[in-house]
C-alpha cells in the first residue's frame, strides 16, 4: 500500500451501552427501562454496564449489583447473554471491514479503524464514519457512537463526546486545544492510580500536563512518562494494528511419566482434540487440517500432518486421522513425553477463510 502523506484518518467505534441495548433489542418489553446486565442484586456481583435510562439513577458499570439495586429497586436486573454480544461484534467487525482492512478492535463492542487509504466517500472519515454507523443500526439495530481524529488518543476521547448516538471530529487544528482544555482523568490510558499522581503533583489538566518537560514526566511515570508528554500536545503516533485472524490452534502436554501405551496415548489426544474442537465451535471456526506432535523420550520432536478436503465434524470425525498420524511415528516402540494436536485451514462457519481479502468497495 503506498504510503500516505499528511494526517492520519482514524476512526474510534464504541457502541452504546452495548449489553444493555442488545437485551433491549432483543425483549422490546426492556425498552426505554432500566436495564441493569450483570451479576445478580442479591450476589456480590457488580454491573456490566446499564441503559441509559438506569444511568439516570447513578448506576454506573463495575458498581456492586447490590449498591445498584438500592440506587433503583425497580430497575430490570439481568444476566449477560455473550453469545448474543458476540454475535453482534462479529457483525460490526464485518461492516468496518468493508471500508480497511486496517480495524483494531479494543473489546466486543470498541474498534479503532484507520481510514487513511480509504478511497470511500473521496476519503472524507466523517461520512465514513457515518455510513459505518448507518450499517450498523441497518444490520444490527443497534446504535454506536463514533470518534474522528487524527490519532487513536483523539479518536478515542472523540467517540465520548457525543453519546448515544454521536458522531465527533477533533480536527488537527483542534487536537492541542481540546487536550489542554481535559481533565487528566479524562485521558484513555490514565486510570484512578495514575489521575491521583497526578494530581498531587498538581497536575488537572492537559494544560497542567503540557507544561511538564518530558524528564520530569519521565522521573515520576517511568516509560508512560513520553506517552503523556506526546498526548499533552495532542500527538500519539501508535499504529492502528489490524487483528491477526488465527491461523491455527493447538493444545499440548508434557507427562510426567512417559507414555508407552499407544491406547493410553489416543486417549490423551481425543481429550486435547474434544477441548480444540469446543474452542473451536465457541468462536465458530471449523478446521479442515490436522497435526500432530510427538516428542520422544529422547526429546526428539515429530510432526505429522494431514489435510481434508471437508472441515471436521465432531469428535468421531477427527479420532480416526489421529490415530493415523499417530501410526505414522514411533510412538509405542519409543516411549513419548509430549503429545500436541493442533488444528489447521480455519474457516469461519460459513465457510470463508479467516484469511479473507476485503474488497474496500464491496458494498
Ligand atoms: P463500554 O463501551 O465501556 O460501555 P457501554 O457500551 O455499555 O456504554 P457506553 O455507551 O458508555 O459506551 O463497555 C462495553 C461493554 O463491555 C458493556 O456494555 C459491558 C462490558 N463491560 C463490563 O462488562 N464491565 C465494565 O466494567 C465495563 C466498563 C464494560
Ligand atoms: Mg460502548
């Protein structure tokens, strides 16, 4: 990709009380009530987060489920249901996906994209961000807030602005007046430990920050101290970095007697292929390729591997390849100290490759 000139485009999602909304999509009766998802009021559990109408009694997300319900004892007290945020992360994810291939995301509902080369909308990141919120409430129903910027910093606290609902650009000439004009508390990145170092070193604001030099900055926060002294000017260089989908999972174990019972070892092996197969069910990943490690009494490592022309089903699919594979070594004539299984060819269950190449005009 050619290099671009000039400021970074980077836009920063965040969807709106995220749980909380999908409960309220999903029971029309929750709508415009307080919701409160997380542990239950009579544990000792705390809040996942609430709609903005519980936010309105002070409820506020890692608060104790107890303290919530005093604060309102009618509010709707619910369990998190992640298979439904899941599903609805990966829906995100699709839609940003569509604009770069260059999406970070932070959480099931938070993702930083960088729109620099982003031809859509002649490069304007507004009206992309826009239209990533459009696709959203279109695909999911749901709404999200988004943050434009030149930096993740900025794109960051921009998403924050405006809530529900919001859209917000801090532009470049905007950017070291709007971070002067914070409270350091404010500053993604700066938690309740560092905000009062801070501030008993007088430090409130951004402004407070900027007229520190970066030695003395260095002295009391260590490596972080360069990151305040960049983000006081409203500078913040780190990359957007794309996740990596998975190219495989495996899972492996040492004895701690060496096996020499070629039953005894497959029976090992269907329990590490029974835990890949339900991780790989839980992210809604199928594999289609096998491998499997033999170390050797003598510390000697082995693989063999083996590919399908289908993705395996279940447990009884993949137990017979690996007791061929295991056929293949010396285990048995040799005594063996670690078995390893790890799947390969991932896919995700509709079938496209995690490797998928976005075309940034597909839609
Ligand atoms: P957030 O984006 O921080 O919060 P939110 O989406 O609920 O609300 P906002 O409109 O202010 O963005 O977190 C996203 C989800 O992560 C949230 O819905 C629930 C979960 N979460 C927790 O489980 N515990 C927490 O302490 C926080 C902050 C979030
Ligand atoms: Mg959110």
């Amino acid at each position: 990709m050619a290099e671009i000139s000039g400021p970074r485009k980077i836009i920063h999602i965040d969807m709106d009380a995220f749980f909380a909304a999908v409960e309220q999509r999903d029971f029309p009766e929750y709508r415009n009530r307080p919701v409160v998802v997380g542990g239950p009021p009579d544990s000792r559990g705390v809040v996942s987060t609430c709609s903005y109408e519980a936010r309105v009694f002070g409820i506020r997300s890692a608060m104790p489920s107890s303290q919530a319900y005093r604060l309102c004892p009618h509010a709707i007290f619910l369990r998190p249901r992640f298979e439904a945020y899941r599903e609805v992360s990966r829906q995100i994810r699709q839609i940003m996906l569509t604009f770069t291939e260059r999406v970070e995301p932070l959480s099931l509902d938070e993702a930083y994209l960088d729109v620099s080369a982003c031809q859509a909308y002649q490069g304007s990141a507004t009206l992309i961000a826009r239209e990533i919120k459009r696709r959203i409430r279109e695909t999911t129903g749901l709404s999200a807030s988004a943050g434009v910027s030149y930096n993740k910093f900025l794109a960051k606290i921009a998403s924050d602005l405006d809530k529900p609902d919001g859209l917000y650009l801090i532009t470049p000439e905007q950017g070291p007046g709007f971070v002067e004009n914070l409270p350091v508390g404010r500053f993604h990145g700066i938690g309740k430990a560092t905000e009062a170092k801070m501030q008993a070193l007088g430090i409130l604001t951004g402004k407070d920050l900027k007229a520190r030099s970066l030695e003395e900055l260095s002295l009391h926060f260590g490596k972080a101290g360069r990151h305040y002294h960049q983000i006081a000017r409203g500078l913040d260089e780190r990359p957007v970095v794309p996740s990596r989908p998975r190219k495989s999972m495996g899972e492996e174990s040492t004895f701690q007697t060496d096996l020499d019972d070629k039953v005894e070892m497959l029976a090992r092996l269907e329990t590490m292929a029974g835990e890949l197969l339900r991780q790989l069910a839980q992210k809604r990943l199928t594999a289609r390729a096998l491998t499997l490690k033999v170390r050797y009494e003598n510390f000697v490592l082995v693989t063999r591997s083996k590919t399908l022309s289908r993705p395996f089903f279940d447990l009884a699919d993949v137990i017979p390849h690996l007791a061929e594979l295991l056929g293949k070594t010396e285990a048995g004539t040799r005594r063996v100290r670690l078995l390893g299984v790890s799947f390969s060819a991932l896919s995700e269950e509709d079938g496209q490759p995690t490797f998928r190449q976005y075309d940034l005009f597909s839609l």
